[in-house]
C-alpha cells in the first residue's frame, strides 16, 4: 500500500517532468525563430551583418541559458529526486525497466532536451557566426 511520501514523490516527479518538457519546447521554439530569422536575413539581398551577428548571438546566450538551466535542473532537482523514488516508489522500477531502458542515460528524453539539443543548437550558433 503506498504511503503518503510515496505519492508525494511519484507527483512531483510527474510535475518535474512537466516542467522539463514544457521548458524544453519553449527554448525549442524560441531557438526556430532565432534561426528564422537569421536565415531570413541571410536570404536577403544585401546581408546585415550586424543584424545577423545579433541574431547569432541572442541564440548562443539563449542556448547557453538553456543548458544551464537544464544541467542546473538534472543536478539540484532530477537526480536527488529520482533516488527519493527508487526508495519509496514501487512503480519506479517498473518505469527503469521498460521501454528504452537499455538504452544509456545521455539518450533518454531529458538528456536529448536539456542538455544535447541546446549543446548541438550552441555548436551551430558559433559556426552561423563565423560563417
């Protein structure tokens, strides 16, 4: 029978969870209208560099942040949480063990989101600017 922490915890990690992803789609999306810009600007007759360089750099700030805050998340919140529901949550090991789990931490969905995509996104960002 599950105790109140267990539910406490199997709640907050779903929250946790909610908040990841939709923080990942916001940047995702912030970062597709950066580059749309700069390809827009790129595209145009007479290229503002300036503008361009704006653009670039606006994007590797915002990546940067995106990272941080992804790494600053996986560290301060998922990790200490997730060892809270290995101790009181039964579903926990049912989750470890399902779909995917062979497969190594970096390549799971939180890792891709918050620490891969914004590493490649920031990669790109410092090649457009030296472009």
């Amino acid at each position: 029978m599950a105790t109140p922490d267990d539910e406490f915890y199997w709640g907050w990690y779903k929250h946790e969870e909610a908040l990841a992803t939709n923080r990942g789609s916001f940047f995702l999306v912030g970062q597709s209208m950066l580059f749309a810009g700069w390809a827009t600007l790129r595209a145009g007759e007479s290229a503002a560099t300036l503008a361009m360089t704006v653009f670039c750099l606006t994007g590797l700030l915002t990546g940067v942040t995106w990272l941080a805050v992804g790494v600053m998340h996986l560290i301060g919140t998922r990790r200490p949480l997730v060892r809270l529901l290995d101790q009181h949550e039964p579903r926990r090991a049912a989750i470890a063990a399902g779909p995917g789990s062979s497969w190594p931490s970096f390549l799971r969905s939180f890792h891709i989101m918050a620490i891969l995509l914004p590493s490649l996104i920031c990669g790109i960002w410092i090649l457009l600017l030296f472009a």
